[in-house]
C-alpha cells in the first residue's frame, strides 16, 4: 500500500529523535503501511492490535509508543494517508478523547 505524507511521520521522528523506541516504532507502522493491503478492519486488527476506526470512511488512529504517540491515517484500497501525528497531550488537546470532536474535526479540514 502506497503512503502519502509521510513527511509528517518524518517531521515527528526528528522531534524526538533521542527516543529509539518511538522512531523504531514509527518506522515499524510506516513498514506495515507499506507492504499491506487491508481488505477489512479485521485484516488490519490482526497485523496492528494497537488500531482504533475513529470514522467509517476508514480514519483509523494508531498508538504507538511509550510516548502514547497518536497517528490519524486514512485507508483505502490502495493508498494510506497520514492526516494528523501528535503526541497524547496533543491528541487530547485537538480532539477531547471523543469520536464526534474528531468528526468534526476532519469535517473542517475536509477530509469528510
């Protein structure tokens, strides 16, 4: 599966880049993207237990790290898309730990 915008994932890592554990980690969620092809959220749920659908048009948040760091990707077929990247306190800050905020949230970005 193609991954677009990796340059954000790529931003993040340099911002904590001190930490193995969490670029390694990155690293490991980009590679799962990439030679991937998810036909279904049980598909996905068996390769990354750590995935969450946040949306039905398939936005799927990834924790990863002991930073608790937070992934917002949209899927498709054939392409994966990093919309969002951001440490917890981020992630709660943008969206309030709640599946509506985040609705609105992509609404306004138009990603919905």
């Amino acid at each position: 599966m193609r991954l677009t915008n990796k340059k954000a994932l790529e931003k993040f890592k340099r911002k904590y880049k001190g930490s193995k554990f969490l670029t390694h980690a990155i690293d490991k969620l980009v590679h799962d993207i990439e030679t991937n092809y998810w036909k279904s959220r049980s598909e996905l749920q068996a390769s990354r237990s750590d995935e969450d659908c946040v949306h039905n048009d398939g936005f799927y948040f990834f924790n990863i790290s002991a930073y608790r760091t937070m992934v917002l990707i949209e899927l498709n077929e054939q392409e994966a898309t990093v919309v969002w990247c951001g440490n917890h306190k981020a992630y709660e800050q943008t969206f309030r730990n709640n599946k509506e905020t985040i609705k609105k949230w992509l609404s306004s970005h138009n990603w919905i």
